[in-house]
C-alpha cells in the first residue's frame, strides 16, 4: 500500500473526484475489482478545530467541571 499526494491533472479522473482529492494523501491499492483510491486521514487532523464556533471553550469547560464536582 503506497500513499501518494494528488497533484492537478496528475491522474485522468473524473472533474468531481479530482477536486475533492486534490492536494491530499491518498492510498492506492490493487483490489480483484480494480484499483482503490482512499484518502489517507489523520484523525487528529480531522478533528482540529470541530468546537469552533460552538462558543466552548476552555473556561466554560473549567466551570462545567467545577459544577459536576460540587454536586457529587
């Protein structure tokens, strides 16, 4: 299994696929049905930033921490 970056026009595909491809790690391997592009994801990458403009931050963490304390 080789990763490799998606560069334009790099590979003949389809105008949709390629521009969600573009730029990013993908995997591509040998199945019996033919060959399988797979984005090659870093979770935490993924996951950077999905709080953000959900108005939760580190303070209101902090009190809701603080609240759960006082009630046990």
């Amino acid at each position: 299994m080789e990763a490799v970056r998606l560069e334009n026009n790099t590979l003949k595909l389809p105008e949709r696929i390629a521009k969600r491809l573009r730029g990013k790690r993908i995997e591509v391997t040998e199945v019996k049905e033919g060959i399988l592009l797979k984005t090659d994801t870093d979770p935490i990458s993924e996951a950077r930033g999905f709080l953000r403009g959900r108005r939760f931050t580190t303070q209101r963490y902090l009190e809701m921490k603080k609240l759960e304390k006082e009630l046990e």
